[in-house]
C-alpha cells in the first residue's frame, strides 16, 4: 500500500474556527501563540465555514 503522508510525529491539535472571530483579529494571532506554545502542529478548519455561504 502506497504511504500517503510521511509523519514521523504524533499529531497533536484538533478543530479550531477562525471564522468566528473575523471581526476580533487579536483573537487569532493570540490563538497562534497559543498553538506554539501547546506544540499544537495540526488542526481542522473550515468546520462552520458553511454558515458564510
């Protein structure tokens, strides 16, 4: 079987929807701090992104 991603690490991270703070952007750089600092190295988007269409 044909290996798809070479990941070598756990994946640590989970949902997380920007899309609910558009009007509050400290929010998300304060979120990518966070991110850094919990070694968070992967996440979901796009979970809510329907409620934009």
């Amino acid at each position: 079987m044909k290996r798809i991603l070479d990941i070598n690490q756990f994946l640590h991270g989970g949902d997380y929807n920007p899309e609910q703070w558009w009007d509050e952007p400290d929010v998300i750089n304060q979120d990518f701090a966070l991110f850094k600092q919990a070694k968070i190295n992967t996440v979901t988007v796009g979970i809510f992104s329907w409620a934009k269409l």
